[in-house]
C-alpha cells in the first residue's frame, strides 16, 4: 500500500527567500542532505519538465549500505510543477538494485506566509516500502532544520516581502 509521509516547519525568512533556496542548485547542496550526509548533482536544470541527479554520500555509512551503494544514496528527480512562491513538485525515483525501494515517490514542496516568517510543508506521497516511517521522518525533518539554519545564516535583516 502507497504511504504518504508529512513534515512541516515555521521558518523565519521571508517566503520568497524560502521558495528560492527550493530552486537553487547551491542553496539546496547546502540544505538539502539529511544530517550525516553530503550532496552533489551531476546535473540540474530546475524548470518544469527539467531533472536532476542527486548523489548524497553518507558521512558514515549505514550497516547494511546506502540505498545505491554501500555510502551512497542516488537520487534520479524530474520537476514537475514549479509555481514561484508557492510550491514545487518533483518526482523522485531511487537508484538502487533494492526492489523495496523502487517506484516514483512524489515530493511536494509547499509554502506559505504566516506571521513571523514561512510555513514550508513537505509531502512525499507513495514513499517505498524500502524507505521506513521513522527514517524517512528523520531525514525529512532534518532537511527542513537544514533549510532554516541555511537561510538563518544568510539573512542579516527580516523584513516582511
């Protein structure tokens, strides 16, 4: 059965600073890795209809391997919709021999203005079975962290956009 997982943050960054950091190469090398984990692309084009590769190396490797090698997970992504400050959608697939880990997940990127900053709403629907509850959780949760000490870093005044 087809799992849908969710996560949310309040960052305090103006939404479109949030939205952007969705969109950029650079920003998202920054954030987007899970704790633990580094990232690179070997290609990105982010419009809608454009791809990427994502090749995110484990600091320390699990015990029984990453989900495409043993320190690496491969990330093969497609930019389905991209609506500026609103939301990004893309559809993400594994590369990996595991077949619990096959299947197109689909990972929407939404936000929205609230006082003090940026809801930023992650769901992944039809998540693979590979993928467990509390791991997908974590790394989720953790990318989002990522996001908002990225932007923290970056921004020197808040001001409402």
């Amino acid at each position: 059965m087809a799992r849908t997982d969710v996560a949310s943050r309040i960052i305090k960054a103006p939404l479109s600073r949030v939205f952007d950091a969705l969109v950029d190469e650079g920003a998202l090398l920054e954030w987007l890795p899970p704790s633990g984990m580094t990232g690179r692309f070997e290609h990105f084009d982010a419009r809608p209809g454009g791809s990427y590769r994502m090749i995110l190396t484990y600091a320390q490797p699990p015990e029984g391997g990453g989900k495409s090698s043993a320190d690496s997970d491969v990330v093969e992504g497609r930019f389905v919709e991209i609506e500026p400050d609103d939301r990004v959608v893309q559809a993400v697939d594994f590369t990996s021999d595991d077949p619990g880990l096959h299947g197109t997940m689909t990972m929407t990127w939404a936000v929205t203005r609230v006082d003090g900053g940026t809801r930023v709403e992650l769901r992944a629907d039809d998540v693979p079975a590979g993928v467990t509850a509390a791991d997908h959780a974590d790394g989720m949760n953790s990318s989002l962290e990522n996001l908002a000490a990225y932007l923290a870093r970056r921004q020197t005044v808040f001001r409402a956009d």
